[in-house]
C-alpha cells in the first residue's frame, strides 16, 4: 500500500476530529480572507471615487499678506500686490514630468456681480473642462455651449426666481440661463458660472486667471511630487494639494489592513498549536501502528510523508473552504461598509493562492515534529504495548 493510500485511510478513519480540526483551521482563514478582501475592496472603491472626485491640485496667485492687530486685538490678516495668473501658465503646467497622470486643467475668474438686485458670486469657466472635472454634477436643462450660456446653483436659482429657459442680465450683457445645477451641498449651489472669456470682460480681468484646478487624481499618481514640479514651472504662483475627505478614510482602512495582519497572526499562532496538538495525539494512538510500518521496512521518510500528507491534505480542503467563507462574509459586509452605492466586491487571485497556501505551510510545520517523532520511532518500543 502506498503512502498517499494509508494517509486517506488514517483520514478517512478518524472523521470527526479531521473535521473539528478542518472547520478550526477554515473559520481562522475565513477571518482573514474576510478582512483582507475588505479592507482591498474598499480601497479600490475609495481610490476609484478620487479618480471622479474633482480637483486636486490648486494653483492661486502668491500674493502678500500683512497681519493686523492692535491693543492686543487681531485685525485679521489684509492682502496687498495681488497679482492674477496670466493664460500662459495653462501651458506651462503640461510641460511637467508627471504630465501625463493630469486628467484636467480647469482655469476660473471670479468676481461680484448684482444680478436682479442680487448679490451672487460669478464664475468664469471653461465648462468642457469644468464638466469633466465635476462628474457629479447633475443638471436641469442642458450643458452650457454658447459664448452667451450660463448655468446657476440651485439656491441661486431659486432665490432670482428663474428656470433654464430664461434670460439674464449681468453688468450689461444678458446670458441665457441653459440649465440649473441641481443641489449638491457645496458652495456651487449659490453660484453664476459663465464661459472663461464672458466671466474675464465682465471682472474686467481680461487674459487673467484667479485661480486653476488640476485634477489629478488616480491611486498611483504622485501627487506630492507634482505640486513641486508645477510650483517649479510656476514660481509667480502658490500650489497647493487639496486635502479630501477621502484621506481620513484611507487612514481608516489603513487600520483596517494593519489589524487585518495582527489577527492574521493571531490566528495563525492558534491554527500551529491545534494542528500540533492534533497531530501528536494521533500520532501517540497510533503508536502500534507505527511500529509495524517500521517492522516491515518503512523508512523515517515514509512514516513522515505519511503524517504529513494527512496534513497537507486537511490544510488544502481547509484552505479552499476557508477562502471560499471568507468571500461569501465579505460580500454581505461590503454593502455595510462602503461609502459607494454598487461597491464591487474585488477578487484578487494572489490572495486566494496566499491564503490557501499559508493554511498548507501551517499546517506542514505544525505537523513536523509529530511525523519526526513518528518516523524516530522504535519499532520494538511501538510493538511491546500490543
């Protein structure tokens, strides 16, 4: 009889505590592959939000400040020798060595303006650019295409008392109102957005720019690193990241990976200690057994190829299931933890193999010293307690 027959055998032969012994190893993994698939999956949801998220990156003039105080009263802060962006930064900002990772450059002009005896807060843009950089944007109406369109926040919209369709006047020139951004919770509810050229003659800021939003915003885009190297091409302006929300999220799910890891050795320290104790208590009832595998010719090597193949195999059909659980408990907690309506739920092969065979290797090196003891054995000691 072959060794890989007597193994099944063995397995075969003791059902109940291979099964105990299985279902321990399986829920441990089942824990872990649950967490690590968690934390994995959220992140890519994460990082595939920031990808649509908007701007990133934020280029404004430098300009020089003076802090006022006096009687031990602060006065605030007062700007002087504000400068405006000249158009010609728009090019310089794609001559950069990370070039390619900007998905969008989003120039704007901002200025006061008195609409129907309203004081609302107009916005220059370029709209192809500004719709692209705010995918989230939801209209009523139509997308902005004329030199003489305009688009309004929902509250400034409501507040005038006008619906897509109308005109308005604006320091003499009179727009048709296209479409109204429907409510997204941020200050662009209150805001008049005409094209980039209507919004620099009306500001009388013609050929200059407030500010620009660069979106870059990918998981493996270097962000730091651009804003140095814009700030490098751009040294009359002020470059800055913007900090999202998303980053406190991250750190979350960073803690979620970390304690993913904690618990993964936890339990692997629990799987090495079942196997073992599993493994030398079979081995001590199979003392006689033993005894006659050796009294008939079979080597050290064949008794602990013999223990370690039962090993191997329940780590397999452990490992399998366990990977198996794990997806189907990371599945129904997704929906609960992530931020996106349709998370998806990311299946990575290289976690599975891992998981599978880390189940196999624990479950090998547990049994190691049971299958050397079992093969050190002396067949005379092992047959004298028949």
């Amino acid at each position: 009889m072959k060794p890989h027959h007597i193994a099944l055998k063995n397995l075969s032969r003791r059902p109940a505590r291979m099964f105990f012994l299985t279902v321990a190893l399986a829920v441990g993994l089942a824990a872990v592959v649950a967490l690590v698939t968690l934390s994995n999956s959220m992140t890519a949801d994460i990082e595939h939000t920031m990808d649509q998220f908007g701007a990133n990156i934020l280029i404004t003039p430098k300009s020089n400040d003076l802090a006022l105080s006096y009687g031990g009263i602060s006065l605030g802060r007062v700007s002087f020798d504000q400068q405006e962006l000249a158009p010609s930064v728009l090019e310089r900002i794609r001559t950069i060595k990370n070039r390619q990772n900007i998905a969008v450059v989003a120039p704007k002009v901002l200025g006061a303006v008195t609409v129907q005896g309203t004081e609302l807060l107009l916005v220059g843009v370029d709209f192809a650019a500004e719709l692209r950089l705010k995918p989230w944007w939801r209209l009523t109406g139509t997308e902005p295409a004329a030199a003489d369109d305009a688009l309004l926040g929902s509250d400034a919209a409501r507040s005038l008392g006008v619906k897509p369709g109308d005109r308005l006047t604006v320091a003499g020139r009179t727009f048709k109102l296209t479409a109204v951004l429907q409510e997204t919770g941020s200050q662009d509810d209150s805001l008049l957005f005409v094209p980039l050229a209507a919004g620099q003659a009306i500001t009388n800021k013609r050929d200059r720019i407030t500010l620009i939003e660069v979106a870059a915003l990918c998981s493996g885009c270097p962000i730091s690193e651009m804003v140095a190297q814009i700030a490098g091409v751009l040294p009359d302006a002020k470059v800055s990241a913007i900090k999202q929300v998303v980053e406190g999220r991250l750190q979350t799910i960073g803690q979620l990976k970390r304690f993913s890891l904690g618990m993964g050795g936890v339990i692997t320290l629990i799987g090495l200690l079942i196997v073992f104790i599993t493994m030398m208590g079979s081995v001590n009832e199979r003392k006689v057994e033993i005894g006659i595998f050796r009294a008939i010719g079979y080597r050290t090597g064949h008794v602990m190829g013999i223990i370690l193949l039962e090993a191997g195999l329940v780590g397999l059909v452990a490992g399998l299931s366990g990977y198996g659980f794990g997806l189907g408990a990371a599945a129904v907690a997704l929906p609960f933890l992530s931020s996106s309506d349709h998370p998806h739920l990311l299946l990575q092969w290289q976690v599975g193999l891992a998981a599978i065979l880390s189940v196999i290797l624990v479950s090998l090196l547990a049994a190691w010293y049971p299958a050397r003891r079992a093969g050190k054995m002396d067949p005379a000691d092992a047959l004298r307690s028949l």
